[in-house]
C-alpha cells in the first residue's frame, strides 16, 4: 500500500448518465457537460482543497450501453492511475450503476483504495439537482482516510441520497425518487448527514500480503431465468438449448423454490451434467435462499443446483461472468460461487475470509 499524500487526490471517471448533463439555454434540451469546465459548473470543488481530477469516456454513454468492454475501461483506467490518486469517483448513469458497482467489484481484486460510484436522477446543471450533493459526498468519502492515514471504505461503494452501500449488494429501486439504490440484505457502509458515520466493522480490509489486482477476463455465457406460475416447458427447454451457454441464474420464488414438474428436474439435471453452472437466487429482494426448507427448493438441490444466499441479480450475473472468464474447472466456479468473494453474499462461513480469485 503507498503512503497517502498530504493533500488528498481524487480520479473522477465520468462515464455518462444524467448527472453530466446541462440544460441547453437556447433548446431546452439536455446535452453532455464539458468536464474541462467542472469547477465552474461546481465551484463548491474549491473548498475541498483536493487535487481532483478528471477522465471522461468519450463519448459519454447511457448506462442502458454499458457493457462489459467498459467495465474493463473502466478497470484500465483504475489501474493506470492506481499509484497517483488516493481514491476514484465512478459518475455513471443509474440505469445499469448496480451491475458496474457489482462487476468491479469482482474485477478489482484486494483493492486498497477506495472507488464509490455515484451519478444522478436530475442534471447536475438543474435548479432542484441530486447530483451536487451526491458528487460531493462521494468525493468526500474518496478522501476519508482513518487515524492511521488508511482509507476509511478501501470497497467498491455506491453512494446516493445520504447512503454509502456496498456496490455488490445494490439494486436501482425507484425510477422517480432520489432514493434510487437499496441494498436489502446488507446495512449501509455509512450514513451522511451532518457528518459522516461510517459503519466501520461493516467495511472490507484488503489482504495486506497480497496485491492488488486488476482482473479483465469476463465470459458473457450466461442466462436468466425468472419462474413464474404457468412457464412453459417448450419455451424454457428452447432457451436453455442454447449453444455455449455455461451459467444459468434461476429466479426462484421465496427461499428458493420452484415448481414441482419433473420436466423441469430433468432439463437441470441434464444441464448439469453438461458442465452448466446453475444457481438459485430469490425473487424476493430482502432474505435468502434456503434449498433445504421446502420440498419445492429441495428437489433443485438434488438436481445440482448451487445456493445464491442472498445475492442480487447484478451481482450474482457479474460474479458468475467474471468466474467464468477466468476458465476455471465446474468445481472451482461453484466453490467460489458458494463463498463471498467481495463481501457479496452472507453466508455461514464468512468467517473464512477472502478467498483469492487468480
Ligand atoms: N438512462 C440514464 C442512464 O442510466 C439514467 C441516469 O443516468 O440516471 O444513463
């Protein structure tokens, strides 16, 4: 880990979305921030008194085209200035904010520095704007180093409306409100109000005996499916046919069930020995799966379906991705996939630590 420097440096990665847009004065219409003229559209940035920087992708995208080449941007960038700034403000629109947060997590393994995503639901450049708020914060909480000069969240975070969370357990909730993420099963890393307060025992430390390490390896072989009642077997056994794929995310209802119909068994059983990685996640946003308790979650159990614990969808499809994208053995993905890798699932054994992805 380097030395922090006395003034605090922070990298600011825009990649797009609302909170970079401005009100066109003479069409109305909103049109992308020249982040050269950041301080003037922000002067409050003075009185920091950090060196803060900017990177911008170019051009700057709706997160709805985010794909995994700009999460490995994105990580390229991170890398390339890793040893220059004491911490990264991701700016990204909210539509696909979680994925990113949930992607990079996995992507920066044993990171020592903190990267907090934030972005907007109105343009930074409008009167009623979350966007100041929720950049300064972010910012602020880049800089937060402990009495020890440490950084106070070394954690892929995602801050919005007053709450720093875990960027692997958010979820975008509200298409209208502020309020935009939650992160069900997992407490917020800190609170924002008069002061900061952070959760300190709730933030992840890196391994001080390893480095930090960038990953770039993502396989996209993956599908999800959501079970509903009346889901047809011709149309689901269609799907699942599919050339190539490796990993299947069950959306199961409640603590991980699904319906008892044994053409449904069979297509898993007959996935799973072909190599396919199958997991059970809940459609319920708050709780977790437990195979074991319903007759209906067991029979997916013995079909070799592995459990999701408590994950979210976005962090349960990058994880599952960035696994696959490493070529590791059947054996290996679901040993990772049963254990928290980036504090993204809670499970008996979190005890056990950080398990290193290579
Ligand atoms: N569609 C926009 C995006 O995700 C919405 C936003 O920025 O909040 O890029």
């Amino acid at each position: 880990m380097n030395t922090p420097t006395l003034v605090p440096s922070i990298l600011i990665i825009y990649t797009g979305g609302t909170i970079g847009m401005m009100e066109n004065p003479e069409t109305g219409a909103l049109e992308n921030f020249d982040w050269e003229q950041l301080r003037h559209h922000v002067p409050e940035l003075k009185r920091f008194g950090y060196r803060i920087d900017t990177q911008s992708f170019d051009p700057p995208i709706d997160s709805s085209n985010m794909t995994p080449c700009d999460w490995q941007k994105i990580v390229h960038i991170i890398e390339d200035h890793y040893e220059q700034y004491d911490g990264f403000v991701v700016l990204h629109g909210t539509d696909t904010m979680a994925y990113t947060a949930s992607a990079l997590s996995f992507m920066l393994e044993n990171l020592s520095k903190p990267v907090v995503f934030t972005g907007s639901q109105l343009p930074i450049g409008q009167l009623r704007t979350d966007g100041k708020e929720n950049l300064l914060t972010a910012i602020e909480i880049a800089a937060a180093r402990d009495e020890k000069g440490r950084p106070i969240v070394p954690e892929v975070c995602l801050f919005f409306e007053n709450k720093l969370m875990r960027g692997n357990r958010t979820t975008k909730i509200n298409a209208e409100g502020f309020n935009a993420f939650r992160s069900y099963n997992f407490p917020p890393l800190a609170t924002a109000g008069i002061h900061i307060r952070y959760e300190r025992q709730l933030i992840r430390r890196p391994d001080p005996a390893r480095p930090f390490k960038p990953h770039y390896l993502v396989d996209t072989n993956v599908l999800i499916l959501t079970l509903f009642p009346g889901i047809r077997r011709d149309f689901v056994e269609h799907v699942v046919r599919v050339k190539g794929l490796k990993g299947l995310i069950l959306k199961t209802y409640g603590a991980g069930n699904a319906p008892q119909e044994p053409w449904l068994v069979d297509q898993l059983k007959a996935l799973r020995k072909q190599g396919v990685i199958l997991v059970n996640i809940t459609q319920c946003s708050l709780g977790t799966v437990e195979m074991r308790r319903y007759g209906t979650g067991l029979q997916l159990l013995e079909a070799g379906v592995i459990n999701g614990y408590d994950s979210t969808l976005e962090s349960m499809v990058t994880k599952l991705m960035v696994l696959l994208g490493h070529g590791y053995s059947t054996d290996e993905v679901e040993r990772l996939m049963n254990a928290s890798v980036a504090g993204e699932i809670t499970t008996d054994e979190l005890a056990t630590g950080i398990p290193a992805i290579h």
